[in-house]
C-alpha cells in the first residue's frame, strides 16, 4: 500500500503506507484486483481479516468495512 488515507477505516485499523496485504480472511491475495473485488462484495460495518507483511514480519489486522465514497 503506498499510503494510508487519514480517518480511513485502513487508518483506524493500523495498516500502514508500505505495508503488503498477502492475504484477505486467510485467503492469499495475489493482485489489487482480487482484493477490490472480495472487498466490494461486503457490506459496510462487515469484518474482514487482513495479513500484511511488514518490515519481515506478517500482521493479522482486523478491519470494518466503510461505505464507498
């Protein structure tokens, strides 16, 4: 990721600019486009549970879902 948007819920769950979602609910996440498409078939105030890589190490991240802009 290579920023964070302030208030976002990325933000306000920790993910970090630089850090690397490998994986969306312990299913690997290969290309942006995948991830988009999983995310945009939830619905706001869901929970999804990402894994980043971040300076050597791999982080569960739990993250609620916001409506679109």
């Amino acid at each position: 990721m290579t920023r964070v948007v302030e208030g976002s819920p990325a933000d306000e769950a920790g993910i970090a600019a630089g850090d690397i979602i490998i994986a969306l609910d312990d299913e690997p996440v290969r290309k942006i486009e995948k991830l988009l498409s999983e995310i945009h078939k939830r619905k706001a105030g869901e929970k999804v549970n990402l894994t980043v890589y971040r300076e050597g190490f791999e982080y569960a991240i739990t993250v609620t879902l916001a409506e679109t802009p």
